[in-house]
C-alpha cells in the first residue's frame, strides 16, 4: 500500500462538500439502458472480480457509446431511488472504467493523482452527465451519500483497486437493485481478499473506518457486520482494520 496516499485520502473525505447542481433530466424522462453496460462487463470482468483491462483496451467503442447515452439521460428529478441509485452506481463505476483504460499500462489508480488535480483523481471534473461537469467523487459523495443514504452503496463501487469491492459482472438495474445490493454486501463480507472475521478476530477493510457515521447510523459498527458477515461477532471481538491495496484490480500474473 502507498502510504502516501493516505493523506490525500482523508483529504478527499473531509474536503467533499457539495459543489454544483445534481444534473437532472426533466419529468417523465425515460430511463436510460444500462444494457450494453451489462454486456461489457459479463465480457470483461472474470468470476473471481479481475478486470482484463488489455483486452477491453483494444475495443471501447461499445463503452463510448453506452457512456454517452448515459451522460445525454440522467435520471428525472421524479425517478423512483432505485433507478437514481442504479444510475449513478453504473456511471460512477464505468467511468472508472474509461479512467483506466485512458491510462493502461499502470499498475495503480494512485498513479494518476497529479498536481494538475485539486487532491486526488477523484475529485477531478472530467466527464459530463447531462451537460455538467463531474467528478467520480461527485457521484460518490454528492450523490450518492449524501441523497440516498444507502451504506451498501459502498459494496457497489468499484475504485479498481484490489481491495476495492469487486465490479458486479452485471448492470445494476432499478428492478434488481435491493437484491443485487444484498448480494454484494454478503460477497465483501465473506471474500478473504478484502475482509477476515472469525468469532474471535475480525480483520475489516478500511472502508468500515473512512465510512464508519454510513453504517452506524441505526446501530453500532458490530450490529451493521453481523447483518451481511458469514461468523456473528460480539461485544469480545477485536477488530482491526486491514492495510488497504490500491493494486489494479486485474489478474494477478
């Protein structure tokens, strides 16, 4: 892990307020397909979460494509939270996506945080939804967080980093959203790469600290673990937190 980097990374948190409008498409709009998306990532993404970034590489006109369309529809002011949330999930993690394909060849996404940046590669405005200037921190915090207040957002998106969650071989659609959501919390909490608990011992990602005021908002830190973790734990467990690997998150050579 570069230590480094943690500094900025506090500084990313602490820092992100909210900076501009939420881009909304007016009443009534159609929501956008998520389709193509769907398509890419069954292609691209393996079973065990690796991304093959050299092989997508070399063709990402379907991405373009699907990304434009997303960035022309941004869901309705009126939209039902599962096709916001299902909207912003998708967009957040592609355009993640296009970041490293933009780069590739690198071996971190902490490679492209450069002065020309406000703190980190997060906070840069880069792409456009809706005819407004984004960041992927934007849609984390300014969005995501802060409209929704859904913890599981965080088991959704994907940094491409290996102890990030693992990228859903699936779009994340409004229909399938709360089981998806489930389904990703439970993976997170039961994949050894990222956490290790045992009744004894729990050793949890830093996701849990940098985001500890999202999961104890009805309850402490244990009850939010025991809801998705395959061992419960108790009021006796020590809890450490694991060094936290900004790796790409593609197969290990």
């Amino acid at each position: 892990m570069m230590r480094w980097f943690i500094p900025l990374l506090w500084l990313w948190i602490l820092a992100c307020q909210s900076r501009a409008p939420v881009p909304q498409g007016p009443a009534g709009t159609l929501p956008a397909s998520h389709a193509t998306w769907d398509s890419l990532v069954r292609t691209y993404v393996d079973t065990a979460g690796w991304l093959d970034y050299a092989r997508w590489q070399k063709d990402t006109t379907a991405l373009l494509t699907y990304l434009d369309g997303l960035s022309a529809r941004p869901p309705a002011a009126d939209a039902a939270a599962a096709e916001q949330i299902a909207y912003w999930l998708n967009a957040y993690n592609a355009y993640t996506v296009l970041l490293i394909l933009r780069h590739y060849p690198l071996e971190s996404i902490n490679e492209l945080h450069t002065l020309r940046y406000v703190a980190t590669i997060w906070d840069a405005d880069w792409f456009e939804i809706g005819g407004q200037a984004m960041s992927l921190g934007q849609i984390e915090h300014d969005i995501l967080r802060a409209r929704f207040e859904e913890p599981r957002i965080h088991f959704a998106l994907n940094c491409a980093s290996y102890s990030c969650p693992s990228l859903r071989r699936e779009a994340y659609t409004s229909t399938r959203l709360e089981a998806q959501l489930e389904a990703q919390a439970r993976a997170f909490l039961a994949d050894p790469r990222r956490n290790r608990i045992t009744r004894d011992h729990a050793e949890i990602s830093q996701i849990f600290l940098w985001f500890r005021g999202d999961f104890t908002r009805e309850g402490s830190l244990r009850d939010y673990l025991n809801r998705y973790a395959p061992v419960e734990i108790t009021s006796e467990t020590a809890i450490e937190y694991l060094a936290y690997d900004w790796s790409l998150n593609e197969p290990p050579n």
